[in-house]
C-alpha cells in the first residue's frame, strides 16, 4: 500500500461559535467522574461534539444541529446546564471521554469493536453505511476494483481510514491512501468531491444522500461496507447515566422532538443550505429585494414571504423536489403552469416568487371567510403547503363537531391531524380522503416561527 500527503491545497473550515444562556464557560481542565450524581451535583452536562451539517453549527447567529438540539433536551430533562465542548476531531472527542472531562459524546458514532470495548453506545440512530462519494459521469466507478490507482481522501483514526486500508488489502494494495487534515469535517471532503477538488472520499450514506439534494452530480451508490449501528457515546462505567438516557429517549415527548428535528436537518439542512446559498451580509436572503416588491401585492409583510421562501426551497432557487415542486417557491408544475410559467422559466427567482405570489393571492380568495388576517394567514400557509381541499375539509370537520372553523390552532388545525383517522376521513363532509396532516401543522408553525426571528433582524 501507498500513503501520501494531499498534493492540493485543502480548504481549512472554521465554524464560529458563540455561546448561549444555556452553556457555560468550557473548561477541560478538571477530570471528575461522569456517572449521573457527579453530573447532577456539578449542576453540569458536559458534552462533546464536532462541528457539522447535523450535529452542531452557527446558522445566521443561532446555535443549531441535530446533536446538539438532543444534548440541550437532555440536559432539561436532567434539570442541569449544558456546556458545549468543540472538538478537532474524533478521536479528540473519545480521549476528552475516556478521561473523564466530559460526560457525553453527542456525535454520531459508528459501533466498532474496539469502541464497544471502551464505551456505551447510547441514544441509537437509524442504521447507515459506507460508500464511495464521487462525481456522476461516464468516468464513475462502479466496483472497489477500479480504485485501483485512485486517490481517495480520508482522515486518519477514523472508520473511513479503516475500511480503506480493509479494502486496499481486498485488492491488492493498489489504492493512493491520502490522508486529510484532521480539520476537515466529512461535511468538508464530501463538499471537495462536488467542487472537483477531490476525487474520492468516503462517507456513510446517509450523509452523503443529504448532499446529493443539494449537489446534484454527487453519486453515492457504491456500498463499500455494511448496515452499521451507530449513536453517542458515554463512559462503560456509567451505568446509572445510561438508564436515565434511556428512559429520556422513550419518553413520547422526545420521540416526537427527534422526528421533528430528523425533518429539519437530516432530510433539508439549513447547514448546507447555508453553504450552497450565499446570503449577503445583513440580509435575510439573496432575494430581499424581489421579496419587497412582490410581498405588496397581497399586503404581506415581505419577512413572511421570505420565510416561505426558506422553508420551501432554502433560497435555492434551482431545486427540484421529489414531487416535481420547483424553484424558489416550490410550485408544482401545474400551479407553475397557471400562473404562467413554464421549463425555461420555473427556475427564473423573479418569475418565480412572481407566480407564487399570485397563487398566495388566489389562496387569500379560497379562504376569504376568514376574516381575520392574521389567522386567514395561517390557512393561507396550510393550503400552500397541503393544497387547499384538505384544509376545506378539515373546516368542514370543525364545522360539524363543534369547533370554529375560522380558527386554526386548536380548531382547523386539529382536524387536519385527525384527517389521517379512518373515522375522520370517511366522514361524509370530507371530500378529499386521507391525508397526513402533521406535517402541514408543522410546516406552519415553523414558517411563523421563522417570520418571527425575521422581524427581530430586520
């Protein structure tokens, strides 16, 4: 086997972290126990994690991250601060374990051997496993046995590192081994892949799936490992931590909170999303301007329409969703149609918020009942985001059994919820059948929360 250092230049990324109410000072100095009545008495959850698209990053002055939204909930649910230990690397983040300066790995571990020895894997994730992230075209590899020759990039004391000098000895030790800076984060090699910096990396699937929705020319097919367990990490000692974990991550509540967080970072990531769309300094998005002009023709504060903006697209004004949705806006392609766009000018950002806009605008006729605006609003992001035949008919639900249907929390809300209830669904004043309305609930509530953060920045 051949190892070299990168003959490129390696791009350095450095996340800046503030701190919150929330955290206190770090300090990795003191090596104390870390079963759960030192952590209680110290008053403390002390955690480590690295920067990345789903464990913890800035985003627009706000801590974020799946991992770190996870730490923070269990460090409530203790009744104990949270402090945030940044770690340079993985192996970082198990030696700060193993020697008792923090009490919790938050990270997304893969369960080897010799961690198992070490540790306890707790809080499990959905299983992954490895594949090779290269660029889509003709020269794509499809076997192991073409890496032969090739340089991949990996970091070293890593499970990518392993499973590379696993499969450089399956085939004869022919692969160019090139090991990455420990600065870099597997967000960064698979960001080098989609920029043609690098050739070959790897990385889990799921990972890399994520950047596929933004880099569209990434090709993560090839398996080059298998299905793994992964979670985080805490000392084998702690026994007692690890049965409080465990009820934690049983408790409905926090079921609910993980599925919720899954949709925010693991499905569309505003981490990525960060990364791929420039946001001039000072402005909510790329396209504050043309939110302005065409937010006043529907007397809309121009803040919520670019809220819709973030939640439908990220500001990504080429993607195309799973559905068929498009643009900006996310208009499908017979809405797009209606209101005058077509292939060569779905993508367009001002003909697209222009459309969108007049389809908001047909939406405010539908629900025009409603005769209160800011609750009219709210009926208005439901039908965007479901259609409004399902939110008609969870009007008419409201009507029936008592509720106001001119109200949505509590009222309409909750009987588009109940639309996914077979009793529901087959009442004779629903027109439209089954629907899964939770995910409109929350597409509402997390765009008016967005709005809200808007109002206070602009």
């Amino acid at each position: 086997m051949r190892r070299r250092l990168p003959i490129i230049s390696l791009i350095f990324s450095v996340f800046m972290c503030a701190s919150c109410a929330h955290e206190k000072t770090v300090n990795l100095s003191t090596d104390t126990s870390t079963d759960l009545k030192d952590i209680i008495d110290s008053d403390t959850l002390r955690v480590a994690t690295m920067n990345g698209s789903s464990s913890y990053f800035m985003f627009r002055d706000e801590l974020m991250g799946f991992d770190y939204e996870m730490a923070e909930n269990l460090a409530a649910y203790l009744h104990v601060n949270l402090k945030i230990n940044i770690a340079r690397s993985e192996k970082e983040m198990t030696d700060w374990l193993e020697q008792g300066k923090v009490d919790l790995v938050a990270y997304n571990f893969a369960e080897t051997k010799n961690l198992k020895h070490k540790f306890n894997f707790v809080f499990p994730q959905p299983d992954s496993y490895q594949v090779l992230v290269q660029n889509m075209g003709a020269n794509a590899l499809s076997d192991v046995t073409q890496l032969e020759g090739k340089d991949v990039y990996v970091k070293a004391n890593t499970i990518f590192y392993d499973r590379l000098l696993a499969l450089n000895e399956e085939i004869g030790g022919t692969i160019n081994v090139v090991l990455a800076p420990d600065s870099l984060t597997d967000d960064d090699l698979i960001d080098m892949v989609a920029d043609n910096k690098i050739g070959y990396t790897l990385a889990f699937h799921n990972l890399a799936q994520l950047h596929k929705s933004y880099s569209k020319d990434l090709d993560c097919h090839m398996q080059v490992g298998f299905e793994q367990h992964n979670g985080w990490l805490i000392n084998s000692d702690s026994r007692n931590f690890k049965r409080a974990i465990e009820k934690w991550q049983n408790l409905n509540d926090t079921k609910q909170i993980v599925e919720n967080l899954r949709s925010k970072y693991l499905e569309k990531s505003p981490f990525l999303a960060l990364r791929k769309v420039k946001i001039p300094k000072g402005s909510i998005s790329p396209f504050d301007r043309l939110f302005k002009k065409y937010a006043a023709i529907i007397n809309w504060d121009w803040r919520l329409l670019a809220a819709v903006a973030f939640h439908e697209s990220r500001f990504n004004s080429s993607e195309i969703s799973w559905s068929g949705a498009s643009g900006l806006m996310q208009l499908m392609p017979r809405t797009a149609s209606n209101f005058g766009l077509d292939k060569s000018t779905r993508f367009d950002p001002e003909m697209n918020i222009e459309a969108s806009v007049q389809y908001i605008k047909s939406l405010s006729l539908s629900f025009s009942e409603v005769e209160n605006k800011e609750e009219r609003i709210k009926f208005i992001l439901a039908a965007y985001n479901s259609g409004p035949a399902h939110v008609l008919d969870a009007m008419a639900l409201a009507r029936k059994y008592g509720k106001n249907p001119h109200i949505w929390l509590n009222h309409v809300e909750y009987f588009l919820i109940k639309k996914s209830e077979r009793e529901f669904y087959n009442d004779p004043v629903v027109k439209y059948g089954y629907f899964r309305g939770k995910e409109t609930v929350k597409y509402v509530q997390n765009t008016l929360e967005t709005f809200k953060k808007y109002q206070k920045k602009s």
